[in-house]
C-alpha cells in the first residue's frame, strides 16, 4: 500500500459500518494533513458523525484501516485515540455543571497519558493557553454560569490539554450566536497556525466555504468528493454533491392576520437550577394564527422561559393563562392535556429516550389517551398503526416503529420529537432551537411544518439564534437579554442589524448612538 503523503495526519482507507441492517458508512477513504482545517459537510444522516466517532475511538469499523502519520494504527477506544492525539468535541457536551472550568478539565486528564496537575498550576496553564488561542475563560468559574460558546471553549481546553493535534468538532456552531461563532472562527484558525489538524463538521456551507481549506462530502455513507477551495466552482456545486439537487431556502412567510389571544404572561418570574433568576417580569401575549420570534444569545433565560410556559419549570412570581385562565401551578402533564406542545432544545438529554422504540416515544405524553389507551393498557396495535402513519409523513428514516431510538440520526431524531409534538394538535407550540444542527433539507421540513401549525390556526413561540430563520417565520419579534424582553417589534419594521445589537444588550438611543443594557 502507498505511503502516506508528507505532512498526512490522519487517513482512513475503505472504511466501512453497519448499524442493525443500516451501513452508515461505505468504503470511505479520507484524509485531513497537518495545519489543515478540513470541512465534512452532508445532510443528516450522511454519516459524518459515524466516521468521526470512527477515527476518535467511540465505534470501531466493520472495514477498513486508519493511519495516523503514516502509521497504520487500530483504535479501540477514545482512550487509544487520545494517545495518538486525536480528540473530539461532540455536539452536546460532556461538562459537569456545577463542577469549575479547572476542574472539568482535570477530569481523565490521565487518560491520554498527559500528568495531572495540582489546581493552581493547572488554573494556571489553562488561563495562559486560552490567551494563546485568542480568548480569556475564567478557570475558577462554574460550567453552569458560562453561556454556549464559553463551555464550548472548555471543552476545546479539555482534548487540547489530553494532548490532542488532531481535533475534530462535530456541528460547533448550531447553538453559537454570530458573535460567539466569530470567536470559535478564531481560535480553529489559531489552532491550525499552531500546526494542529482540524475536522469541521457541519451543514452551513456558507461557513465552510469561508474558512476550511478543503472540503469532503458524504451523501448516503458514501464519499461524494473532495474539493480545495480553489477548485469550488460554485456553492450550487456543493448543494448538488450533497443532496443530489439543489434546495431552495425557506421563503419569508407572508404576515399574517392573526385571531383571538390563546396565551398571556404577566410579569413571570423563573430560577434557575441553582436558584439565580435568569428571567425577571416577563410579560407577553401570544394569539392564534400568530409566529412570535423570540431571539437571544443562548444563556439569556430563554430556557427557563420556554419551560416556564410549558410547565416544566416552575414560576417564582407572575401568572400565565391559557384561554383567559390561569394555570399557573399545573404540571406538564396537565398543559400537554391543555392543548400546549413544547420542543425542547435538547433532543437527546431531555425530549426523547434513546433506549426506548420510536413507537414508545411517540407515545410518551399521551398513552393514557384514547385510541392508545385499552382499558387499562396501552394498545400497541394502535400505537404502532399510528407510528407507521408518522414515520411516513414526517419522512423518519427508521427501520420501523420497533426501532431503536439511538439507532436514529440527529434529524430523525428531530423529525420524531416534531412529530410527537405536532400530532398532539396543540393550541399553543413551544419550540426551542427547532432547527439546531440539522442540514439545509431538514431545516426546510422543520420550517414548513411551524407554518403549516400557524396557517391552522395554532400559536408558535419560535426560540432561536439564527436571525435568518426569525425573520423569515415570524410575524413579531421579542428580544431576550439577561432574562428580560428588551425589545419587541413587527417584523416587517425590525432589522437583522437592530436585532442583532440588541441581542448583545445595546439599545439604540433617538441620537442613533447604542447605549449598553444594564440589569440589576
């Protein structure tokens, strides 16, 4: 077999893996050299994450052989990958909360082999590192209080200080507001100037093509092609690589005539898990037929909100009806009876159970319902005719309503959540980061189907970073900074810059000039 070319950090030769009947990947050859930052772009599903768990120890391949160096090495574990330097930064995050920067990045710093510092001399070395990547992160502070992009940066710390040159993040921008993507582009540019190798997944092309040096596309497990920027003709030629056609962005949905009010809040007050109040007299109204954008940097309490609405989370202060009628104190179990849906932002932590099928997932919030519920049992013919129904309308790829939901990937995942939702026929939807990581097709579905849910009639409260998506779904949007609405206005008078600015706490004064917000 040939050598690897001088400067190749990492190479796989016909890799290949199955899962349940399913071959994620498909004889894949891919390489990424030294200092390069090497973008792995295809829809969900194509089998990015599958290659990179691969090459970082979490799967081991059916087929197929991985270099490191032009060494042909086997990788059994992210223990063995991490002694070679290969570290990976998923989606969702592997922090401890309530532990310290220092300290989360302490844990299993021996499992690569790297010696465990005392917590001063460690605090110590994390503060200078992050100034060599162009960023400050307090090594004292709680995970909890850092917002999106900080624990992303932790997590960077954690695989650099176990020794990893060879980097890969899996979608790191699809809960990142702009500014904190600006400051993730920096740092991945610095780490390739320090000669590391960085593996970039993602669906936005538009970032891709900005900054990665090469670019490999996967469609279906299988490799499509590789191209250097120089080679890129068009973005259209990469959309046809990936899909096999070209998608259309979602349209700006036309404003709407909206009906009677379904949902009021007066002046709410939310905690916290750790007591602090992240969301401080909140007062909105929400009417059928009607979109309202709700958009923030992620960490401004737009969380605590959402659950706060959907009975997850309980009210320090204020009311919320339904219909003119109070309900505050209810639990989630009673809003979902009410007619409330609610999409959390966390697929896999919080709103499906990956051990369970897809028909008992579909079915979590409302078994005790007729025609699921039999008397005093779940009637599973019923409940699986039913799924078989969503799966095909909602285009779930999934072998069927028996499937195991950890076999799934990140859009079906999606796709499932949406459908439970959706099918509850709801009075009032609650969808938090509906479109977070999933490809430009998907993103479109999810979008078609919040319209569909307004042009019925039903209320949306759409929770989102992407500016791009507010603007073309909603019909107001509401501003979220340190836990207050600071700003609401019709859409066709607001601006992405306007909104943007006041994203980030700066108001704009009747001279023009911004002016920070400040809270208590």
């Amino acid at each position: 077999m040939m050598s690897d070319a001088p400067g190749c950090a990492v190479r796989t030769v016909g890799i290949t893996k199955r899962f349940a009947g399913v071959v994620a990947n498909k004889s894949i050859d891919f390489d990424v050299m030294t200092g390069e930052i090497h973008g792995l772009l295809g829809e969900n599903g194509a089998g990015k994450t599958t290659l990179s768990s691969i090459v970082s120890g979490y799967y081991q391949p059916d087929e197929g052989e991985i270099y490191v160096r032009g060494k042909l090495v086997r990788i059994n574990s992210p223990k063995d990958a991490l002694k070679l330097g290969i570290g990976m930064v998923y989606q969702h995050f592997s922090l401890v909360p309530r532990f310290k920067v220092v300290e989360n990045v302490l844990l299993g710093l021996d499992v690569a082999g790297q010696k465990t510092k005392d917590l001063r001399t460690l605090a110590n070395a994390i503060t200078q590192r992050s100034a060599e990547l162009g960023f400050s992160i307090d090594p004292w502070a709680e995970v909890s209080e850092l917002s999106i992009g900080e624990r992303q940066r932790v997590e960077i710390l954690k695989v650099l200080f176990r020794g990893a040159s060879i980097i890969i993040l899996d979608e790191p921008t699809s809960v990142l507001a702009p500014v904190e993507v600006e400051g993730l582009f920096r740092t991945i540019k610095s780490l390739a100037s320090q000669g590391r190798s960085v593996v970039f997944i993602t669906h936005k092309l538009v970032e891709a093509l900005e900054f990665c040096d090469r670019m490999t596309v996967l469609r279906s497990g299988t490799k499509v092609g590789t191209l250097s920027k120089s080679e890129l003709q068009s973005t259209r030629e990469i959309v046809q690589m990936m899909f096999g056609a070209e998608i259309e962005p979602t349209a700006t949905r036309a404003i709407t005539r909206v009906g009677d009010e379904v949902l009021r809040a007066e002046g709410i007050v939310v905690e916290n898990d750790l007591g602090q109040e992240v969301v401080r007299d909140v007062s909105l109204t929400l009417h059928g037929g009607e979109v309202l954008g709700l958009a923030g940097v992620e960490g401004n309490g737009q969380k605590e909100l959402a659950e706060a609405l959907a009975a997850i989370r309980p009210l320090k202060a204020g009311r919320i009806l339904i219909g003119g009628k109070s309900i505050s104190g209810s639990n989630p179990a009673e809003q979902y009876d009410l007619g409330v849906a609610y999409i959390t932002d966390d697929r896999v932590g919080e709103g499906l159970v990956r051990d369970l099928s897809v028909s008992e997932n579909l079915v979590l919030k409302s078994f005790r319902r007729r025609p699921y519920r039999k008397g005093f049992v779940i009637d599973w013919r019923t409940v699986e005719k039913e799924t078989d129904k969503l799966i095909e309308e909602y285009g779930i790829v999934a072998l069927g309503p028996k499937s195991i939901v950890r076999t799934l990937s990140g859009g079906n995942l999606q796709k499932l959540l949406v459908a439970r939702e959706l099918s509850s026929k709801p009075i009032v939807l609650i969808a938090n980061q509906p479109t977070h990581g999933l490809d430009a097709r998907t993103t479109q579905y999810i979008h078609q189907k919040l319209i569909e849910q307004a042009s019925q009639g039903r209320a949306v409260i759409l929770i989102s970073n992407d500016l791009d998506e507010v603007f073309s779904l909603s019909d107001r949007i509401a501003v979220i900074y340190r836990g207050e609405i600071i700003g609401l206005l019709p859409r066709e008078q607001a601006t992405r810059e306007q909104v943007a600015h006041l994203m980030v706490g700066l108001r704009e004064t009747s001279g023009g000039a911004q002016t920070a917000t400040e809270t208590s």
